[in-house]
C-alpha cells in the first residue's frame, strides 16, 4: 500500500496544478512554496531523459524541501550517532536517489490534476497545504504537504498521500538495518550509497 501511495504520490508532484491565485512568494507563503514546487518539478521532467533529468529533479528538490531534514528523520535517533562524514555521505545518496525517482516515475503520468486547498497549522507548528490528485480514471487521492521554516525561508519536510508519508516509511527498515548490524551506522550508509550509484 505505500509503494502504491508512493507512486502516486511521486507523480502528483508532476501533475498540472489547479489552484486559487497566491499573492505572496513561495519563501513566505506555504500554498505558493507547494505550487512553485510543483511547477518546477513539472519543467524539470521536460528535461532530456537520463542524467540531464536527473540533475534538474535535484536542483529542485535541493531549492524546494528540506532535504537534510527529510534525511534525518529517515535515520531517527540514528542521524546523531552518525558522523559528520557520514551524514554528508548519507544525504548524497538520498540526493541522488530520489532524483531518479523523481525522473522516473513522472513519466508516468499524464493527464492528472492537483487542485491546492488552503494551508492549515499542524499540532506540531508546521503548516499543512491539502490538496487533491484527481487522476484520469476519475480516482482523487488526498495529499498534504508538510511546510516548515528552515534556516533558507520554508521548504517541504514531508508528503503524505491518504495518511502515509513518503519520506520516513524507511525510517522502521533503517533502524532494523543498524541493529542487525551491530549497532553501526556505516554499513547501511554504504548500502545507500551502492544504491545511488545503480
């Protein structure tokens, strides 16, 4: 059910949005951060396939979301136990990793349509952006975007499609990684990074 939420999830942010007209800038606006993001998305899957797509789904996420953050909480109490080499390490692999998602899976799809609601302050403080997937077949999938203040103005910290948040479902599999290997972070930074590299 998450890899299909995933997916869809993935592939929304490439869709063509429907969305009330925002005043204000992406850096102080939540609901225009996740437009702007998705525009940018949209462009970037434009790009030449291959490496060149690649590296613009990078730039991207790198301008959009928070992505030493998204890394961190992927990691749990880990992230501290790793060191700064290590987590340098770690957020290059998730970089490029989901880079290729990215340019991947928005080939997939067409034809789809985001309509962005409003923004709504969550229990934790961080603004909540709703929008709705409404796909081809007539199925609409529920999406919120998690928008929080990082040190560079607002960036994306999560997505969630019906519930379920894309970037820390790895977080219960990288904590059973580590304690299946002694307790180290190294061995699975080292497995991301042959990942990344495939």
């Amino acid at each position: 059910m998450r890899s299909l939420l995933g997916v869809v999830a993935f592939g929304a942010m490439a869709a063509a949005f429907a969305a009330p007209a925002v005043a204000a800038g992406p850096t102080s606006d939540p609901v225009g951060l996740v437009q702007t993001a998705a525009s940018d998305l949209t462009q970037a899957a434009q790009v030449a396939p291959g490496a060149p797509r690649e590296a613009a789904m990078r730039n991207v996420l790198q301008r959009e979301f928070d992505l030493p953050y998204i890394a961190s909480v992927s990691f749990g109490a880990h992230w501290n136990e790793a060191s700064g080499d290590q987590q340098a390490r770690i957020l290059a692999a998730f970089e490029t990793s989901e880079a290729r998602a990215y340019a991947h899976r928005m080939e997939t799809y067409s034809g789809a349509a985001i309509t962005v609601g409003m923004a709504t302050v969550g229990a934790n403080g961080n603004w909540v952006v709703h929008s709705s997937l409404d796909l081809p077949n007539g199925q609409s999938v529920q999406l919120t975007w998690e928008v929080h203040a990082a040190a560079q103005g607002l960036r994306i910290a999560d997505v969630e499609a019906e519930g379920v948040s894309l970037f820390s479902t790895n977080r219960t599999a990288n904590d059973s990684y580590i304690k299946n290997h002694g307790g180290k972070v190294e061995p699975l930074v080292q497995v991301l990074e042959a990942r990344a590299v495939h």
